[in-house]
C-alpha cells in the first residue's frame, strides 16, 4: 500500500511542477552542416534558474562540434524576437554512417 501511495504522490507533484517556456520549434531545412567522426556525449542535466521575465524563452544547453570535439554550451534564458523560431542542435546519421552535426539557430519569421 505504501508503494502504491508514493506512486501518487509523485504523479500529483509532476502534475503539479511548473512548466518550463520554451521556443517554437523549427527545422534545419537548408542550414548548413558538419560532417562529425562520433556522437556527442549525454547531455549534463541542468536546473534553469528563475526566468528573468515572462517573455524568456529556456533553451537547453548542448554539445557543439568544435573540429576536434565537443565542448558543452550551457542553457540559458532567451528573449527571442517577435516569430522567431529554434533550430535545435541536431546529429544526423545516414545510411551509410555519416554523421551530420547541425548548430543549433534561430529563424526569423517569414516577412509578409
């Protein structure tokens, strides 16, 4: 009973947590990319601090491709521009095992 009783009380607290902002997604379609010999490591798990205001945005801190390795990019707050949208750091294998590295980038909003 007691294990069943902890069970619900950790469903009723995630229910509960406070959800993080994060920004519109967007693709890499057209960016441009690197050609990596391996995987980056497992992303570090990271606390985002406070927001510095309603409008900030957490983006998720990454491993980027340096040339000869990854170095980690912590998270941060980001106060994107009206539309704009995030390409994520983005590791792509293909089928003969080519693995492709793409920064991750903001994209601006189509101007109409």
């Amino acid at each position: 009973m007691a294990a069943l009783d902890l069970r619900w009380s950790l469903v009723v607290l995630a229910a509960c947590a406070p959800r993080l902002s994060v920004p519109p997604e967007a693709s890499h379609a057209g960016d441009a990319y690197r050609a990596v010999p391996y995987p980056p490591p497992p992303a570090k798990v990271e606390v985002p601090p406070a927001p510095p205001s309603d409008t900030a945005v957490w983006v998720d801190g990454y491993w980027s491709w340096n040339g000869a390795g990854y170095g980690w990019t912590p998270g941060q707050w980001v106060v994107p521009e009206p539309g704009a949208a995030y390409a994520r750091p983005t590791l792509v294998r293909l089928r003969n095992g080519e693995l492709l590295y793409y920064e991750g980038t903001w994209k601006s909003a189509p101007s109409k």
